[in-house]
C-alpha cells in the first residue's frame, strides 16, 4: 500500500479500527495507525496534511 491507496487505506483501517470514530481521529495518530498496517510500505516523509485528509475523508465514506 502507499499514501494515494487512499480507498484501500480506508477499507483496512476500517477493520483494523472498528471502534474508532475515523471523524475525530487526530491526523498524528492517523498517520500512526497508516503506517503499522501490514501491507503499507510507503515512505512516511511522502505524507502530507492533504493526504491524511483524503484518507480520512475515504474512511468516513467507509463507515457509512
């Protein structure tokens, strides 16, 4: 996985964090639990505000 696998992101965080509320996740602990997902092998330094908002958007799309 790498940072602009925006949807596929979203699909593993969504069964990695069923619990969590992907509209009040911090953008620090996002990018936290992107980067322990098995499979996701970008370079952290590639990660910018706008693409934790997109994956954060696609998340929520995810959970409704």
């Amino acid at each position: 996985m790498k940072w602009t696998d925006v949807y596929i992101i979203a699909a593993a965080l969504t069964d990695a964090h069923p619990q969590a509320d992907a509209k009040t996740v911090r953008f620090t602990q996002l990018r936290d639990w992107v980067l322990a997902l098995p499979g996701f092998d970008d370079d952290p330094a590639h990660c910018g505000e706008k693409v934790l908002e997109a994956i954060q958007m696609a998340w929520i799309d995810e959970a409704e």
